[in-house]
C-alpha cells in the first residue's frame, strides 16, 4: 500500500471524498467542478465564505466543502 502523496489533501465536496492539490484554493475548485461562480455559495466547515474570499481560501486535509445554488426566498 503506497501513502498519499505530501502534496495533496483529502476533502469532502458536497458529501464525496476527493483528492486535491496542496494549496488548492475555492476558487479553483469550483472551477475544476465546471461551474460558473455566478449564483453559488460555498461553505467550508460549516462557514460561509463570500466570494471575495474564495480565492485566498485555501483547502486542507480533512475540510468539509458544500457547493451549493443560492436561491433567493424568504
């Protein structure tokens, strides 16, 4: 059995365990899932985190991400 490579982290997006590049920020990650930012929030351990962090935000080992459709209401 080969260890996980130092230069990725484990994370859950919207319930899935995937493997991700060390450093890989939220941004990048809603890239890499082929969606447009427009109309979409993020969680990240259960906190929020708005739009003009999403680029400095940086994914670790064990985050828990939810990539969701915000939806006007009330």
């Amino acid at each position: 059995m080969t260890a996980p490579a130092a230069d990725a982290v484990a994370v859950l997006v919207n319930g899935a365990s995937r493997r991700l590049p060390a450093g890989t920020s939220v941004a990048t990650l809603v890239a890499s899932l082929g969606r447009s930012p427009q109309g979409l929030a993020v969680a990240v351990n259960l906190e929020v985190v708005v739009r003009s962090r999403w680029e400095a935000t940086l994914l670790g080992e064990g985050d828990r991400v939810e990539v969701l459709t915000a939806a006007q209401g009330g």
